[in-house]
C-alpha cells in the first residue's frame, strides 16, 4: 500500500512539475511574441515619422502648410476668387498662374503683409484672376481653383496649391494633386467641385480672364491692378516688387 | 507593489474602450457630412485637421478605423484567456502606434491641433497600459 501510494504521489509531482513547465514555456513563447510585435511596431512608427519628415513640398500629396493657410485666412471672407469685405471700396486685381514660381514666392512674401494691412481691417479686397502663362497644366489648376471658389474656399486652394507647388517644368497636376489640394483648403463638396472644375464653362472663365490680362497689356505673372474711388478707373501696377508698393497704390485708389 | 487583478484591469478596459467607440464615432459622423468635429476650446484645429490629407487613409476617414480597433478591444476585454489577452495587446499596441504617429503629424505636419484626436489618443494609451499589464502579468496562465 505504502509503496504503489508513494509511486502514485511521485507521479502526480512530475506530472504536476511537466505542467507547470509546459505553461512557463508557453508563457515564456507569448511574451516573446508580443515583446516582437512591440518592437515591430515601434519599427514602423518610426519609419513612417522619417518618412514623413523627409517629404518635400514639391507638388506631393501630402501637403504642407495647411494649418499655415488656414491660419492666415482666418476670419476673412472669401467669395469666388474674391479675398476681403464685399463692401471693401478698393479692389486689387491679381492675375497669376498657378503654375507661377514668381507668384508663389509673392504668395508667400508680399501678399500675406498686404492681407493683413488693407484686407483683413475692411479696407480693400483682392480678387485672384487666372492669368495662364506657364503650360497647359495651369488651365485645370485655374478651373479648380475657380470651383473651390463657388464653395467659398477659393483663396485657401490659391495659398495651398502655392504652398505646394512643383517644379515649374514638371507635370505634378493631375486629378489626384487637385483633389489633396481642394481637401486641404477645406472644400466642403468635394464631388461638386470635381463636377465645376471640369465644366466647360469653367474653363472658359480661366480662358475669359487670360485675355483679360492680355488687353491690359501685361505680360508676365504676377501682374496687379487696383481700382477705387480715388483711382482713374482700373490703373493697371505691372509687378510691384514690395508689399509697400502694393499698399501705395490701394491707399492711393482709396 | 503587485498588479492588478486581471478582473480589473478587463473591467476598466471595458470602460475606456467603450468611451472610445463614442468618441471615434463622433469624430466619423462629423466627417460623414462634409464637415469636421468642433473644437470645444474653438481655434479651429479640429476643422484644420479634418481637412487635412492625413484625416484620410485609402479614402476612409480614419475614425473608422478607430471605430474597429476600439470594438475589437473591448471584445478582448469582455473575453478570456491568452487568445483575448494576445489580441488586445495586440490592436492596442497597432493604435498606440499609430496614435503616436498622428500626433507627430498634428504638432509638425499640419501644424494644428485637434481635441477629440488628442482624447483619442489618450484612451488608446490608456488601453495599450491596461493590456500591456495584462499580458505581461497574466498571458500563459489559467484564465
């Protein structure tokens, strides 16, 4: 009896010790599974961070400035390609290209102090005209920015698409850019707006405006105009190269 | 100073995971109708966000996603064993990660940011502690 008892008792302690020993090693096999997955994940977390921060703003989709543009226009009423007060008596007539590196770096530099100085307090407003000089990408990106426009986010697509711009010579427009383009700038009807842009009518106003600045005789991208109470009717200022210039002439037209 | 029960640690998580599905409801719900979640505080980041190109991803609000993981992580905290263990480590270590990456994109990227995006991705680091502790002090033993 006390013999087979202890035999038995011997018996259940090694089976009891293999158990214990097969659940430590399968403890064991899970956390090694799931410290893998930790460091896998942090792995990818990190090479999407590089990634991303090695993207440059030529003409990728995913855009820079946003919070930027966003933040510049703030509070300003935006209608068609018109940035300011409706009620504002001087209008400054810009007619650019897209496409335009010149325009960009007037976009960045020298149209925002003048958004600030005149625009922003009700003074004057400007309106963007499409001035297609470049190539024929500069067609399509006028049309959007005209249907961003009927949404009432038509400057926030003009100061995006700047801030986004590629190479003058390359070919970065497609449908794709445009529509990250018009996300970006905060479009509320996406569909809409893809449906406007490719309206003959559209593209006919990008055409309608071209020759617009054509008549008045300028030949290069950015050119402005100003019109006020104060000015000879629509005086044409060529490519002013300061933002005071600009403000010269609107608180002359005032 | 010992770990907690894994009966605790499953009900807060319980908890929080089902917070998130509201949270990341709302946030899919807003975008749905062409609009963005509102800010409470205001300062338009939520609106900068919503409209930026990262809110995106295959053409899917991300907050669908969200919705997901949120779900699949309180089914593992309603359930037992090393399988419900391993997954909810799993998903909360994915949103975690992804968590972190969104809130690189918002400070550096975008530049603007967004309430209910910085709530999210509190509770998902919430939920990736809770089943971090889980796993760590329970997986491979009895239920």
């Amino acid at each position: 009896m006390s013999g087979k008892g202890s035999r038995e008792a011997r018996r259940e302690e090694r089976l009891r010790a293999e158990g214990e020993s097969e659940q430590g090693e399968r403890r064991k096999r899970l956390l090694q599974i799931g410290s893998a997955a930790a460091f896998l994940v942090v792995a990818v977390v990190l090479v999407l961070i590089v990634i991303s921060a090695n993207k440059t703003s030529g003409g990728d989709t995913n855009l820079e400035d946003v919070g930027l543009v966003a933040k510049q226009l703030k509070g300003i009423p935006q209608n068609g390609l018109v940035l300011g007060e409706s009620s504002a008596k001087v209008t400054l007539y810009e007619f650019g290209d897209l496409k335009c590196p010149v325009c960009k770096g007037f976009s960045e530099e020298i149209v925002p102090n003048v958004i600030d100085s005149k625009v922003r307090d009700g003074e004057a407003k400007i309106e963007f005209k499409n001035f297609t000089i470049i190539d024929e990408e500069s067609t399509p990106a006028g049309a959007a920015a005209i249907a961003a426009g009927a949404q009432g986010h038509g400057w926030s697509f003009i100061e995006l698409f700047y801030r986004n711009q590629g190479s003058e010579t390359a070919s970065y427009v497609t449908d794709e850019f445009l529509t990250e383009i018009a996300r970006g700038a905060g479009v509320p009807d996406i569909a809409r707006w893809d449906k406007d842009r490719k309206s003959p009518k559209t593209v006919a106003e990008v055409e309608s405006t071209t020759q617009e600045a054509e008549k008045l005789g300028f030949t290069g991208t950015p050119s402005f105009a100003v019109e006020g109470p104060g000015s000879n009717g629509l005086e044409t200022l060529g490519t002013p190269g300061s933002s005071g210039a600009l403000e010269e002439a609107i608180d002359a037209a005032s | 100073m010992s770990a907690p029960s894994e009966g605790t640690l499953r009900r807060v998580a319980t908890f929080v995971a089902a917070f998130g599905i509201g949270v990341a409801t709302y946030i899919a719900i807003a975008d749905s109708g062409g609009g963005s979640p509102v800010c409470i505080a205001g300062g338009g980041g939520c609106e900068t966000v919503a409209n930026s190109t990262y809110s995106h991803l295959l053409g899917v609000n991300i907050a669908v996603f969200g919705i997901g993981g949120y779900v699949l992580l309180l089914a593992a905290s309603l359930l037992r064993g090393d399988a419900a263990r391993m997954v909810g480590f799993g998903v909360a270590l994915v949103g975690f990660g992804y968590s972190v990456y969104l809130t690189y994109l918002e400070l550096f990227k975008i530049e603007a940011i967004c309430q209910w995006c910085v709530a999210s991705a509190v509770l998902m680091t919430t939920l990736f502690a809770l089943n971090a502790i889980r796993m760590v002090g329970y997986v491979g033993k009895p239920a």
